[in-house]
C-alpha cells in the first residue's frame, strides 16, 4: 500500500446529492467536481477517489493521467461500460460497484416490456389515438417459455417474478450453474443453443464485455423461434444491430424491446438517420427506451448510498466487498514496493 493520504481527495463525476457529499466530508474526504468532459483529464491529476455515474467513459487514455488515484466507486452494476478496468487493474487502482441494488427495478422494466409486446400495449395505444384502433388478438405470458441468459441479479428476479406470478417455466444459461435458483424456481440450466431455441422469450441479463458484444448475431437469431421475443434490459451492443433489422423486417423473429440503444450521445435525430434501421420499425416490431430502467429516485439514492460506502469502506480498510478487479492488488504491490 502507499503511504497513507491524511485527507483523500475525491473527484466526483456524477450528480451527488449533497446529503451524500456531506457524509464523504465529515469522513474526512475533500472533494472536487468535474466541471466538464473537456476538463476530466485534468481533473484527474492529484485525486485518490474517483466516484462516478453513467455521464463519462474513463478509458486507458484518461486513467493513465491519473497520477495518484487508487479507487473507483461507481453508482451501478456495470462498471465495465464506463471505466477500462484492464487499465485500471494495471494501474494499481480498485474499481468497485453497486451489485444488485437496481435488481427490482431493471427486473420490473424487462416485464413492462414483456406485457407491452405479449398485449401489443403500445401500439394499440397509438392505433386508437388515430382514430383507427388494432384490436389485435394477443398474446398469454402464462404458459410461454422464459429464456434468461445470465442468471445474476437481474435474472433471478426477472425468474421469480415470472415463476411465482405467471408460473412459467424457467430455462437459463449462465457462466455458473445457480443451484439455489433451480431448487426455488424449477429453473432449468440449458446449453446456449437450446436456451435460444427453446425460448418464448429471451431476455439478455449480462455485462457487456469482450467476450459478450455481438453474441446475439444472425445465427443466434435464425436459431430463435419465429413467434420469439428478445428482451434486453442491459445493453445494445450484446447484439447485432444490422443483424437484429433484417431478422425483424423478415419475420425471423417476432419483436425484440431495448433499454438503451446503439448511440446514447446523441440519439437519431430522426428514424431516417439511425445507422441500424430498428427506430423506423413499427411498435409491434421493436421497442426501444433510453436506458432509462434504473431512474428511479429511491433506486439511485440506494445506488449512491452503496457506492458512498463502498469508498468509505475501501479508504478506511484498503479493501472493499464490492472490488470488481481483485487483480488491482498485484499491480498496487509493484507499483509500492
């Protein structure tokens, strides 16, 4: 470990409630606030902590001009999307989440999603405001097959709620088998290929990593049932965009639903415009929202309540419950020795 800092300083780089500012003070922290993207370099220079949300991207460019930080905290699950931990790790520097606090409220998004496709909510919503409603037959959830791929926090709730509420039987295919998870739910634990050929709906409830960016391609696809729905709650680039479009304009699939889409800054501006195609697809096809699963105001302040912790803890003991990158440790040790 490096010699011990008598008042860490940390940079905050989301919107920080005072109340949680207040706690990091009176802990003896001094902080600091990134006043812009043009300014986050140097904004870095002489920081210990660095607390952050989904406003910036830290890659290996920018960490490498931070000279003295040796922790991240990050108000969410997927830190990966946001900080190069690769770099981070090699660094020396601990990067840390907030696991499973948004759980309930990702879970309760997917099946929103779910109901709107399965009932056609929206677009009959919108058939009915022209003066020319569908009145399509649709669809039960009860008796469909549930896919989950990545049975983590998000999945096992998304798993509960569908086995208690709708009894519907479970299938699941993640990096580990989830025994607890099979004995409760009757969940059932399949091979990649048969989750994506068995299911009714897939929902895709893992990080989006190396190993994972494109994994749902065309064959993935052409694999799917054709009445299938896709369901990804967590992020665009787990799929095929362009392999997405053609697989919903020719019917290879039913409809697929996104919470988050391919460019977040900024969207297309118009359908016309998108690279992908998939906004100028009907509401029964594709359904697309802008990450926006986890904005709820009792989700983030237990969001910033962890991530507050998580730092208090990590500074306090030099280790922390919630390190996603273990490996930092061996870096530190060289790096300080």
């Amino acid at each position: 470990m490096t010699e011990p800092v008598m008042t860490p300083k940390i940079l905050i780089a989301c919107d920080l409630a005072e109340s949680f500012r207040d706690r990091l003070k009176k802990a003896g922290f001094s902080l600091a606030v990134v006043p812009g993207r043009d300014a986050l370099a140097d904004s870095l220079k002489g920081v210990q902590g660095l607390f952050i949300g989904a406003r910036f991207r830290f890659t290996r460019e920018l960490l490498e001009q931070a000279d003295c930080l040796e922790a991240i905290s990050f108000c969410g699950a997927g830190v990966g999307t946001y900080v190069d931990e690769e770099t981070a790790t090699r660094n020396g520097i601990a990067v840390m989440n907030a696991p499973g606090v948004n759980a309930d409220a990702v879970a309760e998004y997917a099946l929103g999603f779910l109901l709107a496709l399965q009932k056609f909510l929206i677009a009959e919503n919108n058939a009915i405001k022209t003066g020319s409603p569908l009145r399509a037959m649709n669809f039960s959830v009860r008796g469909m097959i549930i896919g989950i791929l990545g049975m983590g926090h998000v999945g096992r709730r998304i798993a509960e709620i569908l086995f208690h509420g709708f009894r519907t039987p479970v299938l699941y295919h993640s990096r580990s088998r989830k025994p607890q998870a099979e004995e409760a739910l009757a969940a059932r634990y399949v091979s990649f290929d048969t989750l994506l050929s068995a299911s009714d709906a897939l929902f895709l409830c893992l990080p989006e990593t190396d190993e994972t960016h494109g994994m749902i391609g065309a064959g993935e696809l052409a694999r799917m049932k054709k009445n299938a729905l896709l369901i990804n709650p967590a992020r665009p680039g787990l799929v095929d965009g362009h392999a997405l479009f053609q697989a919903l304009r020719d019917g290879v699939i039913r409809a697929a639903a996104f919470d988050g889409y391919y460019l977040s800054h900024p969207y297309p501006p118009t359908p016309a415009e998108d690279a992908f195609g998939l906004l100028s697809l009907a509401d029964d096809r594709f359904l697309c929202t802008p990450h926006v699963a986890s904005r709820n105001r009792k989700v983030w302040d237990d969001l910033f309540e962890q991530a507050t912790a998580n730092l208090l803890e990590f500074f306090a003991t030099g280790d922390c419950a919630h390190i996603v990158n273990p490996g930092f440790r061996d870096h530190r040790r060289r790096k300080t020795g």
